[in-house]
C-alpha cells in the first residue's frame, strides 16, 4: 500500500512518456500490467531504486543520527512494523532498511504484492508520478508486535494508516499498550485530503493519545478546521491546547513548535533547494532525535530539526546520508553539553511529556 512503496526514480525525455501514453506532470494510479510495462519500457533508462514512504525516510533519518561514530551516546535502537508482499521488491525493501539499521519487525504479506511509486523526471524538472498500490495494506497487531510496542520508548503512527478502516484497531491497541508502559507516542499527520477524509478517527487518536503531532502548515489548518486565510501560527496555537508538543512546518517560511497555547518560531537555515521531497520527514526526525537524548531546549531540538530537513532539502534524495547524520549529531551534543553551562537556558522547556 501506498506507505510502505518501492521508489523508483528515473530520469526520461518527453517522447518516453508520448511513447507510453502517459500525461507529463499528473500522478496517476495504475494497475499491475501498466506498472510492469513501464518498468520494462525504463530498460536503459538510468534510474535508482529506494524503499520509499513518509516513516521510512524519518526512522533511517533517526537511525542514523542515532548511531553516529561521533557521538558518544547510546546507540538507538528502531524498528518498524507494516505491510510489505513477498515478492521480490518486498525483500528488497527490508533489505534496504536492514542495512540502514532499521529492523523491520512484520512478516511478508503471503502472495501479497509491494506498492511501488515511479517517479519520472523530464529534462524540464517536472516530475510525473505513477503508483501502483500492491495487495498487502494490511497491518494486524499480533502478540509478537504488541511485545515490542510495550518495550519500546517511542511508538510512531504513520497518518497514512487512517486510510485504511482495519488498521485503525492495530493503531488503538499499539497506542493502548505505548501508553500503558509509558512510551511516548508520536503521529505524522501525512496528507491533508486524509486528514478531511479521516479527520474523527484522526482526532481519536490524536487526542487521546498523541504526546507529540508532526504536520505541516496545510495539514495543521485542516486538523483545526481552519481556513487558508488563517496563520500558521494560529493552527500551532490551537492544537497545542490539546496535544503537549505540536510541530508544524512552513517550508521556507520555518517552522513553529507549540506547547501549551505558546508557539515557538524556528527561522529556517539558509539553503539553496535542490529537491524538497521529503523536508517534513528529515525535519521530524530531529525533533524526535532531541527529544529522544533527553534534550530540554525547545529551540534548540527546533534549530537542529530545521538543519536536518535543509541537508535534505538541498541534496537529490530523500535519505539522510551517513556523513551528514555524523556530523549534525556532534554538533547537537556539543549545543547540549554547552547549554549545561548556561543558567539562563530553557525558558522554553520540553512540556513534561
């Protein structure tokens, strides 16, 4: 299903997408036959393969920043839970995962076939997308998976998920066992027409058991019900009534992290834009980073938030590389370990989560 795809990206000229028959510019589904001939048709083609989705960009992102060479803490240990067939590109995807550290904790969906997304890009930069959903958007909360939920520190829920009417019960039970054990639970709000769509399963979640939402600007007005003319402030504000730690982005604009009614204001950092697909994914994976090492300086955790998302924005790929994980995970601690000395640090707290 469309969460959990096989990315891949190709660069073609407009007389492949003529050839094929494909409009340049839209995002089309399409079905297994259509999906096989157009990856037959990229024979040739130079094109990349990458397991793609939201959560997977953000958990690599956090794995490697967790295990960086240059940081002297803990090495974080993640893991994720959903549907991917048994097919070839299933395996490939949690091989890719496997070797980014990230275990991947779900069984192949049996005769279950993997979502792909084909992303061609023309010489004009202008990309044309074509998804194909796959046969295994189930996700079924077993006692093996509940087991893990109920050790972990973190549960994070894709909103994706909320498309799919059996995976809100997986959902409620993995959130019920998070909170039980006194993990922190975490919810990516993905897309606004899911949010309209889904928007009081979304807020059943996310009221009881969110301690932190992630969202962007757009997707935040939808959450509240807001319209277009309102600030994104205002929708920080808002949500940060009912949820401890709220985090919306507004693309070159900075961000805002809300807690308690008050909305902090992150700047952006200066970065030239190379590809900003996946910015939101790289930007929550540093707040869930500080967080996770115990830091307690909101604007702090924000600041390398927003870095993480620009070293992303500014590179082909959604993917945190190695290098770069290294070295903003050093910088983070030396900001830590300088912020002990500072009496005046922390009028804005992490809310006691």
């Amino acid at each position: 299903d469309h969460h959990y795809t096989v990315d891949f990206s190709g660069m073609v000229d407009d007389e492949f997408l003529e050839r094929l028959g494909i409009e340049k510019g839209t995002r089309k589904v399409v079905n297994h036959e259509e999906r096989g001939r157009v990856l037959r048709a990229m024979d040739g083609c130079t094109y990349k393969a990458a397991a793609g989705g939201s959560l997977s960009n953000s958990l690599v992102a956090l794995a490697r920043l967790g295990s960086s060479q240059a940081s002297s803490y803990p090495e974080l240990r993640i893991a994720m839970a959903g549907s991917v067939g048994s097919d070839p590109l299933g395996s490939f995807y949690r091989q890719k995962l496997h070797r980014a550290n990230v275990q991947f904790l779900s069984k192949p969906v049996k005769d279950g076939t993997t979502g792909t997304v084909i992303v061609l890009t023309t010489p004009d930069a202008q990309r044309t997308m074509l998804a194909y959903q796959g046969t295994s958007s189930t996700l079924a909360y077993d006692s093996d998976l509940a087991e893990i939920v109920s050790k972990s520190n973190l549960l994070i829920v894709e909103g994706y998920l909320f498309e799919f009417s059996h995976t809100i019960e997986a959902i409620k039970q993995a959130c019920e066992d998070a909170k039980k054990n006194g993990a922190l639970i975490a919810v990516s709000a993905s897309d606004v027409s899911c949010i309209k769509r889904c928007h009081s399963d979304f807020w059943d979640i996310v009221g009881n058991y969110a301690d932190i939402l992630f969202a962007n600007a757009n997707e935040a007005r939808a959450f509240c019900e807001l319209t277009s003319e309102e600030s994104t402030v205002s929708a920080a504000r808002y949500l940060s009534h009912s949820i401890p730690l709220v985090s919306v982005t507004d693309g070159m604009h900075g961000s805002y992290i809300g807690v308690k009614g008050e909305a902090i204001y992150i700047p952006p950092p200066a970065c030239i834009p190379v590809d900003t697909c996946g910015a939101g994914d790289a930007y929550a994976s540093g707040i869930l980073y500080g967080i996770l090492r115990g830091a307690s300086d909101l604007k702090g955790i924000g600041l390398l938030a927003a870095q993480v998302a620009a070293v992303v924005v500014g590179q082909q790929g959604t993917r945190l590389r190695v290098k770069d994980a290294d070295r903003l995970a050093e910088s983070f601690e030396f900001h830590l370990d300088n912020l002990e000395f500072c009496s005046d640090a922390g009028t804005d707290q992490v809310p006691n989560l």
